[in-house]
C-alpha cells in the first residue's frame, strides 16, 4: 500500500487530482455568475457539474498514465525508472493549486461577511410579484391566476420586513414583454416574482421563480403540482419559500401563520378569489353600481366557510361604505339603515372574532370604532397599526383620514407623506392619497400627481383625484388634459359629470356648470357635492338636513372629509365633535367653485 501511494505521489496523481477539484470549482462559479447575466437555463449548470464529476477519474487516469519529462509528455511506462523528474511538472501544479485556493477563499470570505454575516439590506428585502400567467388549455382561469397572485402578495406583505410593491403597480406589469430588471428598476424594488398556472380538470401546476434584479439571475425556482385541493397549500408554500430566499428574519411558525390563506376549505377560499376578480373588474372601469354584486360573492365565500376573516373584513368594508352617503362607493339599494347596519355589525365581528393575526384583530376594531365615531380611539388603533407593520401604508392612509376629519391638517399632511414614501411606484390607493393632500398642501399634491401621470395608464381613481388637485392648485390647463382622458376611458357618467362641473366653474362657464347639474339623478350625497361645486351652499345644507332625518349619524360625518362642510351647521354632529375635544376649523369654501 505504502508503495503504491509512494507511486501516486511521484506520477503527481495527488496534485492533479487537487488541481482539478479546485479548478472545477472556479469554472462552476464563472458560470454561475456569466449565466446569470445571460438567463442560462438551470440544466446548464446541472449538465455542467455533471461533467466535471465525470472528468475527475479521466483526469486521474490521465495523470497516472503519462508524465511530463524534459523532452515532453510520455507515458509512464516508457518513462525509465531512475529518469530525472522534470520539476516543471510539480512547480506548475502547485502555482495553479495555490493560485485557484487563494481565490476561493476570498470569495468564500466576501460572501460569508456580505451576504450571511449581514443582514441583507432592506432595499434588498423587496420585492414585486407579477401577474402570474395562465396556461390553462381553455385560458379561462385569469381569475384564479390573478387571485392566486394577489393572495401571494398579500402574505408576503405580512411578512414585517418585507417591502412589496403594490398590486396596482405590479399588475399594470401583466403580459408584459420587459424584463425583470426594466420592471424592477420602475417599481423600485430589488427582486420580481413571476410565474404561471397550468389548471386542467382536477389537475393544477404552478411555477415560480424569484428573479434578482441586479444581474437578472434566477435566485430560487420551483414547480408545485397538485389537485384543485391542493391550491391553498401551494399558495401558502410559495410565500413561505419566497419570504425564506429574501431572508426575513421571522422564525418559522411566526412566517407560517403569517402566510396563511386565512381558510382551509379550498371552496370557501375560490369564492373568495372569484369576488375579489369581480371587486377589481367594477373599480377599474368605475362600475360601482353593481357594488351588490360584489357584497353577494364575498357572502357566498363566508357561507362556505363562516370562520373566514379575511372575506369578514371585505363585507364590513363594503357595508361601512353603504352607511356613508359620501361614499364614491354608496348605491341607494333600498335596504332600511338598521339592515344595513346590522350587516355591518354581523361583518365586524366575524373579522374581529376570527382574527388570523393582530393586524387583523386591529383592523376591525377600527371599522367599529369609525362608526361609533370614537375617533381617539381610531387614531390610537391606526398608530397602532404603523407599528405592527412599519412598511405597510394602511395605517398611515388612516392617519391621513382621520387627522383630516378632526381638522388637524398638518398631522394630516405628514402622514399623508409617510404613506406615500411606502410605496413609490404610484397605485390604484394613491388616488385616495392625493384626494386627502389636495385638501391640506398644494405643493405636496401637485408632487404626487406629477408622480402618478408619469406613469403608462394611470388608474381611473388616480385621474379622477388628480383632477380636483390640479384645479384646486390652479392649474385648469392641465386638469382639462386629465379631464379629455378620463372622459375617453371611464364608464362613470356620474364622475364624468361631476368632473366636467368642476372644470366649467374653475373655467367661469357658469351656465354651463349649472345645465350639466340639471342632468343629475336624485342622490343626496351627489347633489351635494354638485351644489358645494357650484356655490349654492344653502341649497347644499338644506339637502343634508333631510339626509339627517334618514340615515345616521355616521352618515352625516362622511362629509367630514371635505373642508368646505361646515360641521357647527349641524348641532347633533358639532356637540359629538366638542365632546371629544375635536374643534375643527371653519369651512374652507372649494376654491375653483363657481363665482356667483
């Protein structure tokens, strides 16, 4: 034996066997990183380890079978036993040995103290999950693909250290043909998630891949087959492994329940997808008339599964929305406001009682608080909220509201600000935003809407609010370009008219102001807005007077959100306001309201 390894030394097997080990390994980090530039398949990598595990016993043979001598390369048997040994053959061995060690330990040390020593950066904790793609064989599954998408990026947004781009922003991304890092680079996030469902009869196949922007190199991929039983779990499991790639730091059970779908009966949770589809279809063409609709299909999912947070929390949303006439959402639908309230309260508590998380728990004892108008307690709930999520917007755009309301307008301002620097690639609830800014800061408002139509396609909502911002900052020219598009894109004739009102008084077109009125229907909170637009305030109060003998007083607060209502005009709101120590300012008149 001793011999033999005697021999193996001397025919520099040992040192060719290293040299080839070490060699290998800088070749499979040279790939690595130039297929990653290039979108290299993953087999590549696969085949070519392959081979290089292949080549080590060729290249041992190889170095036990001939020798480097003096007058050239031999084989070793015609190699005379007392020849001199060319010392070339072991100097070159050693340099390229030594050479390629140097340079794997320098990489090791700069990726262990780089990227596992440190925690990642929290730029490099985002991330933006693209409208996954259907694949299905009759390509009538976008509902679930979108919904399956969402509920994706919703989980991972749950998740406390993780930024996620906004479904808006993400999904005006679907079907397109740019790359990860063009996508990436516009929502200013440093990873994509992109992916495709495959849904045949009973079967379903989804794949998923994280892509790093930087050098638009394939992070993790995976492929998930299943049944139609098995999609709530496939869901689940591609956020757990997407938040676990982008290093959170949760422990395990924390992410698990964080990436949950809320419900396990996969019945209950499709209904839920189907009226969420449904929930985005009427607010992207602004059909809000079939607002019902929506309340219907977010019913049928609690029927399936009453326990269902989640779709809870939806209805209360939704049904707040029918108690408040100032509502964009509200539809007359003929239900008495004690059925409407006892819906909502029904709502409430199933959100607050099966609550999956604290944020959950959170947000529905804000609903309720918001409609008893305790509203210390909603801005205790809503900085509440900031802290369970410091990277989510939600209770910021609270704040917002609420310190508007309350007529504390600088604190509505920098909350404002706050929300908006959450989530800079501009989205369907930036509309919100600027419609609460326009009402505090000019200069703030005309930065977001500068932000907002630098975008392809701006939202509905966000043109509609950019509209009133760009008239109160004086600015017609400009609002009358908004105006042309929403006119060309929208389905909302109410909105249409109530913008084309606005734009002819901030023009002097009074008369026409007042015969585009003419047209409207019967809606309380409409024409009050109509008549607040056109400066026939008395007309306007009088029509509130009647709204407070038929809805509650939660109704009537709606209209808090405008600063040209003056609150002291009605005695049973005004005493609820001082009563909690609320002075709100006098009503600010709209400034491009007509002149008469």
């Amino acid at each position: 034996m001793l011999r033999l390894i005697e021999e193996l030394r001397n025919r520099n097997v040992f040192r060719v066997g290293a040299a080839y080990v070490v060699g290998c390994w800088l070749i499979a980090q040279v790939a690595d990183l130039v297929g990653g530039v290039f979108n290299v398949p993953n087999w590549f990598m696969q085949v070519l380890i392959l081979v290089m595990v292949l080549g080590l016993p060729v290249a041992v043979f190889l170095a036990w079978a001939f020798e480097l001598t003096p007058e050239g390369l031999k084989k070793a048997d015609d190699v005379p036993v007392d020849a001199p040994k060319d010392p070339r053959a072991g100097l070159y061995l050693n340099v390229f040995t030594m050479v390629t060690l140097l340079i794997a330990v320098g990489w090791l040390a700069y990726d262990k103290f780089t990227r596992s020593g440190a925690a990642m950066p929290q730029l490099e904790k985002s991330v933006a999950v693209l409208p996954f793609r259907d694949l299905s064989p009759e390509g009538n599954q976008a509902w679930f693909t979108d919904g399956l998408t969402e509920e994706i990026l919703n989980a991972l947004a749950r998740t406390a250290d993780l930024l996620v781009a906004s479904r808006r922003s993400s999904f005006a991304y679907k079907d397109s043909t740019e790359v990860a890092p063009v996508i990436a680079g516009a929502l200013g996030v440093a990873h994509i998630l992109e992916g495709s469902v495959r849904r045949a009869g009973d079967r379903l196949r989804v794949t998923a891949q994280l892509v790093r922007a930087a050098d638009d190199k394939n992070l993790w991929s995976k492929t998930y087959d299943g049944n139609s039983d098995d999609s709530i779990s496939i869901q689940e499991q591609i956020a757990f492994d997407i938040a676990n790639a982008l290093q959170t730091a949760m422990d395990p059970d924390t992410l698990a329940q964080m990436v949950s779908a809320g419900t396990r009966s996969v019945e209950a949770w499709e209904a839920y997808l189907r009226a969420l589809s449904l929930h985005h279809e009427i607010i992207g063409h602004s059909d809000l008339g079939n607002i019902h609709d929506v309340i219907a299909a977010y019913d049928h999912a609690v029927s399936l599964d009453p326990q269902f947070a989640d779709a809870h929390l939806k209805l209360a949303e939704l049904w707040e929305s029918q108690l408040n006439p100032s509502s964009v959402a509200y539809q007359d639908s003929g239900l008495p406001v004690e059925e409407r309230r006892g819906r909502y309260d029904a709502a409430i508590e199933g959100a607050a009682r099966y609550a999956r998380s604290e944020v959950t728990r959170v947000e529905a004892e804000m609903r309720a608080a918001s409609f008893d108008l305790r509203f210390d307690d909603q801005v205790r709930l809503a900085r509440q909220l900031t802290e369970l999520e410091p990277e989510n917007r939600n209770g910021w755009e609270w704040l917002q509201y609420l310190y508007l309301i309350t007529g504390e307008y600088d604190k509505s301002r920098e909350a404002g600000l706050e929300a908006w620097k959450l989530a800079p690639s501009p989205g369907e609830n930036d509309g919100g935003i600027i419609n609460y800014m326009n009402r505090v800061s000019v200069e703030d408002t005309v930065m977001m809407i500068d932000k907002a139509l630098q975008e392809p396609n701006p939202p509905l909502r966000v043109l509609y609010h950019a509209h009133r911002g760009l008239l109160v900052a004086g600015d017609a020219a400009r609002a009358r370009a908004v105006l042309d598009e929403y006119l060309k894109r929208s389905g909302d004739e109410i909105g249409k008219l109530l913008m084309q009102v606005r734009q002819a008084c901030a023009e002097g077109r009074v008369a026409d102001a007042d015969a585009l009125f003419a047209t409207t229907g019967d809606d309380a909170s409409l024409r009050w807005l109509f008549l607040e637009t056109l400066g026939r305030d008395a007309e306007a109060d009088a029509l509130l007077e009647e709204l407070v003998e038929t809805e509650s007083l939660y109704g009537l607060s709606g209209f808090l959100v405008y600063p040209s209502f003056e609150a002291r005009n009605f005695p049973a709101l005004w005493k609820m306001l001082t009563a909690q120590g609320i002075e709100r300012p006098p009503a600010i008149p709209i400034p491009y309201r007509c002149s008469r």
